[in-house]
C-alpha cells in the first residue's frame, strides 16, 4: 500500500510539473512573435538629393529621402532607415549594414555593385518634375566656339564623364563616333559636370575644346554659379539613358521584395511625396534599357543628334523639342 501512494505521488507530481512548464511555453512564444522586423536600410545615391547636391536653385535638386523612409515604414510596418552617399560604402562606411534598396543614377549603381559584388535588380524608376525617367547628355562648347553640330568636332578635345556615368560617357561616345568623330584614345575625364564646366572655360582661346555635362545637372551650372548663362552652348544630345533607379538587394526573401516594390509603385498617390522627391508621378516599374539599347552601351539613334546652337539655360527646351520631333 505504501508503494502504491509513493507510485501515486510521484506520478502526479511529475504530471503537474509538465504541465506547469507546457502553460509557459506560449508567453515565451509570444515575446518572440511580438519582435519587431529587422530594419530595412535605404541607401540613397540620387544626384538631386538634397544631401548631395547644392541648394543654389530654388525648388529643385533638394528630394527629401527622409520622408519616403518615413511612408515606406508605416507602409510596410518595419522600420526602414535612409543613409546617403556618392556610393554604396560611402553611405554605410563603419556602419554594420546591408543596402536593402538602393535609389540612385542607373548606370552608377549598378558599376558600384558590380564592383562590391552586391547583387542588386531594378524594380521601378523615378520620375522626374517632367514625368520622364530618362536623362541625357548635352555635348557643349564655348558660345564663342565656332562649332555648331557635333560634326565640327574632330581634332577637339573633348572632356568625358567617368566611365560609369553612361549619359556622360558611352552615350556621347556612340554618338561622336556615329557623327564620323575619331576620339582619342585616353579620352580626358571629368568626375563633376561642374568640373567639366570649368576647365573648358578656363583653356586658351585659340584651344578647340568640348565638354560633356548631365542634362539634369544643366540648371545648376548656371544657377550655382559655376558658369553665366550664355558661356556655353549645346551642340549636340546624346541618346536617352535611365536616370534614378530604384534596385533591391537578391537577398531579400521575395515576399518582402513584392512589398516593397507594390509600396514604391504606390507612393504616387501621396501627395508628400510627390513634394519631397520633386516628381510628376513618383515611381514608375523598370521596363529595361530601350530597344536598341543595353546596359552600359546605348545607341546613339531617337532622340540624340545634333541640336544646332543653344545656349546653356535653353538646352532644356532644345531637347524636349526634338524629343517630341522623334515620336
């Protein structure tokens, strides 16, 4: 009998003693399903950017990345960080974190990841005030200079753009070379527009000399003070390559991929968005380079030629008119 009440015992104590640790499980699950995502990190290499570029022209190259952090976290409900730099690292230097979404010039994004071997796929674009989500590059010359087409050009010097500004390198370079140009063979690079710029209108008179600038960047040239309206004039347009780009990091599952892609394609409906990133429609899906076209080597057919003589300041509308002569 008394083994019988020690069997007894035992056994419900032991049984007891499960239950009471098998009640405790769901508070502790609890604490781990209430835990907060892991923070997404924007990194932003827009040239517009109001931490990148001067403020010297009022309404514009001042987008606000800030407030698209802020929607993109109550959109998607997990906190997402913004960092800004010329470059992937430059923006996390001596941080520890990862380029979830990177926004920033097409073919300089995709350079800086291929040289970081991140791999990174665009899924939308920005627009800009206009609408478009193209940008050019504008081949220029002294207003004094004799040339009016890039025809004229052979035997200048010519002031090119690193060779991961495709606006500023390939596409101006196809164009050169379609226009029968030869092109020297160590060909001069600027890293600024703005540089470029300068050191055109500091040669000697007598030196022929052109200089490749951005279409987007054409309004601070003047504005900032780099140049007085009327130094230069545009003598021919590249062809249209991207301009911002939206990439996501491969790494990131594929349900928070489709989120953050429908949350981008969304935000044009928002009205502050609109006003922070200075754009007609906000972001438009990626559909690929033009047909003709590919990455890092556009053509230089459509939209680019020649644009006669334009001053600096009028190129804007120069092209846009023969924008709309090419549709």
């Amino acid at each position: 009998m008394f083994e019988f009440r020690f069997l007894f015992i035992t056994v419900v104590s032991v049984t007891m003693s499960f239950f009471a640790q098998t009640e405790m499980l769901p508070a502790q699950q609890t604490v781990t399903s209430g835990e907060s995502p892991e923070a997404l990190t924007i990194v932003v290499m827009d040239p517009l950017c109001d931490r990148l570029a001067c403020d010297c022209v009022e309404g514009y190259a001042q987008r606000k990345y800030e407030v698209l952090g802020e929607y993109l976290t109550d959109r998607l409900q997990r906190q997402v960080d913004v960092f800004w730099g010329e470059s992937i690292q430059a923006a996390l230097e001596e941080r520890d974190k990862t380029a979830d979404i990177v926004i920033g010039k097409h073919s300089v994004v995709m350079h800086n990841a291929s040289d970081l071997e991140i791999a990174l796929s665009p899924v939308a674009q920005l627009t800009g005030s206009d609408g478009s989500v193209m940008q050019t590059g504008l081949i220029v010359v002294r207003s004094s200079d004799a040339a009016v087409t890039v025809s004229d050009l052979q035997g200048y010097r010519i002031f090119f753009g690193p060779e991961d500004c495709d606006e500023k390198f390939s596409a101006p370079r196809k164009l050169l070379l379609d226009a029968g140009i030869e092109l020297q063979a160590d060909p001069e690079i600027s890293g600024a527009c703005s540089e470029a710029a300068m050191k055109l209108m500091e040669l000697d008179e007598e030196v022929r000399a052109a200089a490749v600038i951005s279409s987007y960047a054409e309004p601070l040239l003047s504005g900032c003070g780099t140049i007085e309206q009327g130094d230069l004039k545009v003598i021919g347009i590249s062809d249209e390559v991207p301009f911002v780009s939206v990439f996501l990091n491969e790494q990131l599952p594929a349900d928070i991929q489709a989120s953050i892609s429908e949350a981008l394609l969304a935000a044009g409906a928002e009205e502050k968005i609109l006003t922070a990133l200075e754009t007609a429609e906000g972001f438009l899906p990626y559909e690929g380079v033009p047909d003709g076209e590919a990455d890092g080597e556009p053509t230089a057919s459509g939209a680019g030629g020649t644009a006669g003589e334009s001053t600096v300041g009028e190129s804007v509308a120069v092209e846009n008119d023969q924008k709309k002569s090419s549709r």
